[in-house]
C-alpha cells in the first residue's frame, strides 16, 4: 500500500466535462484531465484492503489495489503492466465502464469510492502516448487457423488472446469497420473512434487479419468456415432489436435508435449520403427507453439541434442512494444521471406509450401516454397497470425506439446446428464457451445477451483460454484475474 492516510487526506476526484453549451457544438470528446499529482492523490486513496472487495465488482478480475499503488507511486508502466495483464482493452473500459467494481470498493461504505476507472483510463493513456503499447506477435505459431465472426470487444479480445498462443487469427465482420458497438452504437462524443484504430492497428501488426464487409451466414456459409478453420469463435453480438407493437409504429418519425445511432455514427466518420437520413434537428424528440441506448440517442439529438428532447420510462424513478434492498458490495439499481441526461432532456418516468399520431401523409406528429403503476396482487408476480384518467398527448416528429435487443442473429447458427437458449441467444456455458457443435465456441452478447463492454472482453479472454484448450489439450493463456503478466 502506497499511501496509509490517503483515503482520509485526499477527496474523490473525477475528470469534469465542458460546459454542455460548448460540448453540445460538436461530438468530440469532452472531459477534462486531471493534473498528475491529483491522479496519484487518486490512487492513494485506495486502502489496498485486506479482501479487495473491488476484485468481486469487476467482470475481468482486473488487479485494482496494484495498479492503484503503482499509479501513487507515477510508476505508470508497471501500472500499465499490470491492467493489460488482465484487460486487453483499458482504454474503452476506462471511458465506457459503468464501474461495477467502484460500487464494490470497501472505501464505499462510507466514503466516496476510489476512482478506480479514471484511473483505469490515465493509466491505459498514459501507456499510449509513451509508445509502451506495441505489438507484441507470438514468437511461434501453432500452424492452427481460428475464425472469429464479429468484432465488437468480445470478438477482437478473443482474437488478441489466440493470436498471442500463436494462433493464426482472421476476424470477419460484416459492418465496413471493425469494432461492433463501440464504433457504431457507442457515439464519439463519449469514445472517439481514433481510440479504437489506435488499438486495432497494434493487433493488425500483431499478424490478426481483419475480413471487413462480410456477412458469415451469408458471404460465407458455416459449413465453408467450418471446413476452412480449425475453430470458430462466434462474437456477432445481440442485435435484433426490441419492437414496439402499437398502433401507430409505423409512421415515418417512429425510428429504431440503432438505426439513428449507427448513421450518424458514420456520418461523424465523414459519410455523406445516406438512403433514409434520419435527423432529430428542430424537431419534438420523444426517446422511449432509458438505459445506455436511450442516453446516447439524447445526447446525439441535442447534438442534431433537435428543438426539445424528453425520455420516457417505464419503470418508476429510482433512488439516487442506493435501496434498501441493494447493499455494499452490490451492483445497485439506482438513478443514473449521465452527461447526456444533463445536456438539457426532460426525463419522465412511471410513463407507457399507448399509441402514436401521425397526418395524413403518414408522418409522426405525436404520441398518446398514460402512466403506470406496478401493482402486487396477492400470491401474483407484480403487474404493470395504467393509471385511470393520466393519458396525455405530446407533440413529436421523431420519436426514437431505445426498448433493449431481444436475442442475436442466427443464420449462422442455423447453418451451423447450434442450440440457443430460451432468450433467442447461442447456448454454451460460461465453463467453457462451447457450444453443442466440437470447435465452435460463442461469446460475448451473442451468448450472454445485451450486456456490457467489460463482460464482452472477458468472455473473449475467457473463450480464447477455451479454444487454445481445444487446439492444444492444454493452454497458457490466463483464466480470470490471473493476469498474464509474462507476455505484456
Ligand atoms: C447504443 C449503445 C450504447 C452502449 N453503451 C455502453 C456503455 O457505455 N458501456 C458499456 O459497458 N456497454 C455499453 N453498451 C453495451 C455494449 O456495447 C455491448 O455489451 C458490447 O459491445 C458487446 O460486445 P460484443 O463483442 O459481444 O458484440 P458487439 O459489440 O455487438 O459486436 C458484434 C459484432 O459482430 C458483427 N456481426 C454480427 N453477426 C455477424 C455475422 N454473421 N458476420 C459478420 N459479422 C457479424 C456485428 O456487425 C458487430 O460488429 C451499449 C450498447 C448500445 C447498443
Ligand atoms: S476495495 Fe477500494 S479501497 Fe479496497 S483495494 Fe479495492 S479499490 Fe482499494
């Protein structure tokens, strides 16, 4: 441990952002560094408890005590060192992280956590901008060939762990990029996609050979890749998208934010043309879901110039503090507040959308609400019950669909014989990533459903240890939170 009185000399202290009237002109990223010395009064902070409640928060085993200690003492390679070890890819966790393992740190019970992802995020920069992160290729190579299919955080995770047991490693994706959500969900404004072809181009070099604009189940059919590779990772994500089946749904206006989001996503990128160009400039927007989804398209409409914004809810408001129900080290379901919320959208929440209006040229120009109270009825599961006499119109030309996704896609799965499970994703067991077919594994949202960024990652890490198991009978690759310091 660093620093014994750090935790009671130093406050917590975080990035701060732009202010929103600056930051709204543009979609670039806004927070605001901290100074060295604040980032190393940061990392003293942490206790380095005894039982590092932490570890049990983070999805990827990350070392935080050691990394924070590391960082106290501005040894930042040795801090770099020890997250690579177990995180490929800090630098998105570190921007994008909803930090589960800050709601589990110790510190927590009484004070403000450590800021354990800020950290994660200096530390992965830092090792950037001092060129300490290159490519490292395996020295050998197995002569083995494994396809990954898909190239958000779980499939390129996957890909940098069995290309460094030396593996021959080719990723194919259907988009024209790679990079699954993070490059076409996630908008700029919270992760510049500078920062993943920073990354991508260290696993280029490392000999992974990316396959852009090709669609496996349809460009390939399984049983090609099947025969051509020795194993095949299956990381598509879980993208079919969750309907709103009401009258109305389809008018032009009512909009499925993954099709908002994506497109402007390239537009950013310097996309021009677009068939169906959907803007939410001087328009009513009514987002519909909350959630990352709905934050980003809020942030994203305000950005178009949108006349005003309002995101319904379903659920009730929650507590800013953490219920009742919910205590230390768990994840609570509390209210999350992001910069996108405090860019000027009104939220609502306890609200249904029963039905939506349109003209006569079938254009959107309103929205038909009740509100809605969850209600137990003896011996019953809560039911959901509109509330008499609340219905209320609302003027809106875009009203944009950010209701969750409903499973994966599943052509390839199909051709391939793969079970799924009861929520329309492929079935293989977090023991081993394997699915009912010998050499064909699936990770990442595709098997766990939606998820999060940090879970992708470690499933790929996780698969990867799996596969190399397959092609070898045994793997060095590291399990969860063994690090695997040796090689970075
Ligand atoms: C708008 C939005 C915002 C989010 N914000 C956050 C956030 O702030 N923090 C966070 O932790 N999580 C966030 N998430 C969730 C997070 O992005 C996902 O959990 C994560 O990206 C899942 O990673 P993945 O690799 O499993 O799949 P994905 O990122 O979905 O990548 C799957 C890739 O596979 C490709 N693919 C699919 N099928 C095929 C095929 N047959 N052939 C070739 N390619 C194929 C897809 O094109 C895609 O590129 C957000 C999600 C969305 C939708
Ligand atoms: S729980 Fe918090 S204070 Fe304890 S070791 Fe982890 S980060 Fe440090």
């Amino acid at each position: 441990m660093g620093k014994i009185t750090g935790f009671l000399e130093f406050d917590r202290k975080i990035e701060a952002y732009a202010p929103v009237e600056e930051r709204i002109k543009h979609y670039k990223e806004f927070t605001q560094p901290l100074e060295e010395k604040e980032l190393k009064n940061q990392g003293a902070r942490c206790m380095d408890c005894g039982i590092p409640f932490c570890h049990s928060g983070c999805p990827l085993g990350n070392l935080i005590p050691d990394f924070n200690d590391a960082v106290y003492k501005a040894k930042w390679d040795k801090a770099s060192e020890i997250l690579h070890s177990t995180n490929n890819f800090p630098e998105f966790t570190g921007r994008l992280c909803p930090a589960p393992c800050e709601e589990a740190c110790v510190l927590g019970i009484n004070e403000d956590p450590v800021t354990i992802e800020n950290i994660e995020k200096n530390i992965a920069e830092t090792a950037f901008e001092k060129g300490w992160i290159v490519a490292r290729p395996p020295e050998t190579r197995t002569g083995k060939k494994v396809a990954v299919v898909g190239s958000g955080p779980s499939g390129l995770a996957a890909a940098q762990q069995l290309n460094r047991a030396g593996h021959t490693v080719t990723v194919f994706e259907r988009d024209e990029k790679p990079g699954g959500l993070l490059r076409y969900g996630i908008p700029d404004f919270k992760m510049e996609k500078s920062i993943i072809d920073r990354r991508l181009r260290v696993l280029e070099d490392e000999g992974i050979e990316f396959k852009c604009g090709v669609h496996v189940g349809k460009d390939i059919k399984g049983e090609e890749l099947k025969n051509d590779f020795d194993a095949i990772v299956l990381c598509g994500g879980a993208t079919v998208r969750r309907n709103l089946p009401i009258e109305g749904a389809d008018l032009k206006g009512v909009v499925q934010a993954m099709d908002f989001l994506p497109q402007n996503n390239r537009r950013v990128d310097g996309v021009k043309d677009f068939e169906n160009e959907i803007m939410a400039t001087g328009k009513d927007v009514v987002v519909i879901g909350g959630g990352d989804t709905g934050s980003d398209c809020i942030g994203t409409s305000i950005r178009h110039g949108a006349t005003s914004v309002s995101n319904f809810e379903i659920m009730p408001m929650a507590t800013a503090d953490r219920p009742k129900g919910q205590p230390w080290p768990f994840w609570p379901m509390r209210l999350r507040t992001s910069s996108s919320h405090k860019e000027g959208a009104e939220r609502f929440f306890s609200i249904s959308t029963k039905r939506f209006v349109g003209d006569e040229d079938g254009n959107l120009t309103g929205l038909i609400t009740s509100e809605v109270e969850w209600v137990r009825e003896p011996g019953k599961a809560m039911v959901l019950k509109e509330v008499e006499g609340t219905e209320k119109e609302w003027k809106c030309e875009l009203a944009l669909l950010a209701l969750g996704f409903t499973g994966s896609e599943m052509t390839i799965a199909e051709q391939l014989g793969l079970e799924a499970d009861a929520r329309s994703n492929i079935k293989a067991t977090e023991s081993d990533y394997k699915t009912n077919v010998p050499g064909v594994f699936a990770a990442g949202d595709q098997r766990r459903g939606q998820s999060l960024i940090v879970w992708a990652i470690s499933e790929g890490r996780q698969a990867a240890y799996h596969v190399d198991t397959y092609l070898m009978g045994e793997s060095e690759l590291p399990l969860k939170g063994e690090g695997d310091l040796p090689r970075v």
